[in-house]
C-alpha cells in the first residue's frame, strides 16, 4: 500500500529505529512498510499516524477516508 511514512518521518527526524520501537516491530518490517511490501494493519496505521501526529489521509493517502462532521 503507498504511503507517505518516510516522507513524514523524515521531515520530523524520527529515524525508522525510533518508529519500530514504538511500533514493536523490526527496522525491517519498518521499512518494507514505507516500500509499500506489507500490509499495514488498521491498529498499526493508528499507531503510525498517532506516533507521526497526522492523520490517516496524509499517511496512507489511497485510503481516502471520509471523516462525518
């Protein structure tokens, strides 16, 4: 799935090392996420945009998500 992860990550210098520890999970699979490689569960996507402080349209952009006012 494409994402803006590294984009984002990157701008907050927040190194892959520093996301996978908050997320549990390898540098590895860190980085095959921002390849676009793995499936992102919805609990993970959370975890993502909450440790980045965005919202789930800037961080996975193909999941256009329409939020009710």
């Amino acid at each position: 799935m494409e994402n803006n992860i590294r984009i984002i990550r990157k701008r907050l210098n927040i190194s892959q090392k520093q996301l996978a520890k908050h997320l549990k999970i390898s540098q590895q699979a860190v980085s095959n996420i921002e390849k676009g490689e793995t499936n992102v569960s919805p609990q993970k996507m959370i975890s993502i945009c909450k440790f980045l402080g965005s919202d789930l349209n800037e961080v996975f952009p193909e999941m256009n998500i329409k939020v009710k006012k």
